[in-house]
C-alpha cells in the first residue's frame, strides 16, 4: 500500500462502502434535484468511460448502476445514498454519444448547473480510460471545473488493459499536466472495475469525504 492510501485509512473505506447503498433520485432537469443533504462525490467522464462499472466495484453491487456498452445511456444524474454518510451522484457521460446533438447540449448544461450550484458537492472523480489519456474534451472540462472552483479527482479506469510500464508512463504523463490546474487533486488513482484494481484506495479517498461515521 502507498503511504496516501495508509494516511486516508483503507479500513474506513471499507467500512464506508459496506453500508447499504440505495438509489435516491434521478434528475433530468434542475428542478428536481434532490435536496442537499449529504456530502456529495460525483463521478464524470467521456460517454463509455465505465462510471457505471466503476461506482457498482465501488459499492460491491453489480446492478446498483446500469451498466451498457452504448455510449450515452446514462441519461439523467442519478443520485445514490451510501449509508446516509455520503451520495454518490452518476452523471451523463460528456462528449460522443449515440444521441442527437439537443440532448447532447442539454445534458451539458443540466451537468454544468449541477456542478456550479451544489454547495455539498466535495469532489468530482473525472474518469479517463488509461488506454486512451486525457482527450480534448476532457481538458475542456477540467478548465470549466477550475473555472467553477470545483475540487476534483483523476480516476484512471481499465487500467487491467495495460502493462506496468505503460500505466506508469501513462500516469506520469496526467501528473504533469493536471500540475498546472487549481483545481486538480494531486493524487491520480488508477482503477480496474473488472479486476479489483485500486478500488480499496479510491473508497478510502472517499470515505474521508463523508459525514462522520456514527459513534458505537
């Protein structure tokens, strides 16, 4: 284990991520966004970038998010309750997606108005397939995030599809350039929804997000 993970304690990620885990809400317009209630941790990336995958590894429930291998599927927020300490908050993939260009637009600017206007809103996971890295429209995103003030992570997914030596160039490479935005969070976590991969870590840079665990 890195020096970061032992720091965040793993074990109260775990503790976190075994509590029960139910949906809340899924909003298509700002109108009915749930009430701000919890801390809130929402996952964001490229259509198909696998936060669905991801946020059922993390929660240990392998239907909790629908997951699909159309890009664009994800067509609202939708808002998930983690043991009443935390929401987890899956938002519509940005970017290509097999829908028209309005619906496109629109699920942007409902993003955007999310982004911008939820004062319990702690950090945004940014996902980026490890295969691939940073693209153009994820650079975009990261200025508009640093533009809002909005705290947020590097999460690197499919990180089983590369060899070691390729994950740490490809690490070393987002490092660099995530230096140079105010509101990027230093440490890069590189992930694997299929393999199990650094999921412990991710759920203990969560957990210290969250409301306090309940005294026994």
């Amino acid at each position: 284990m890195t020096a970061e993970i032992d720091r965040l304690d793993p074990e109260a990620g775990r503790l976190l991520f075994a509590r029960e885990c139910r949906f809340v809400a899924g909003a298509t317009n700002e109108e009915i966004l749930p009430p701000t209630t919890l801390p809130e941790v929402a996952f964001a990336g490229r259509s198909n970038v696998g936060k669905s995958s991801l946020v059922n590894a993390l929660t240990g429930r392998n239907t909790l998010a629908r997951v699909s291998h159309t890009p664009g599927r994800t067509q609202q927020i939708n808002f998930f309750d983690l043991g009443e300490r935390l929401m987890l908050v899956d938002l519509p993939g940005f970017g290509f997606a097999k829908v028209s260009k309005t619906q496109v637009r629109s699920w942007t600017d409902l993003i955007f108005r999310y982004l911008r206007g939820r004062p319990t809103l702690r950090r945004v996971c940014l996902l980026a397939d490890a295969r691939h890295g940073l693209k153009e429209v994820d650079r975009e995103f990261m200025e508009q995030l640093d533009e809002a003030a909005v705290s947020y992570q590097l999460v690197l997914t499919k990180t089983d599809k590369l060899k070691p030596p390729e994950l740490a160039a490809r690490r070393a490479d987002i490092a660099r350039e995530i230096a140079g935005h105010v509101g990027a969070h230093p440490e890069i976590v590189a992930t694997s929804a299929h393999a199990g991969l650094g999921i412990p870590e991710l759920r203990a840079h969560l957990a210290a997000l969250a409301e306090p665990a309940p005294i026994q």
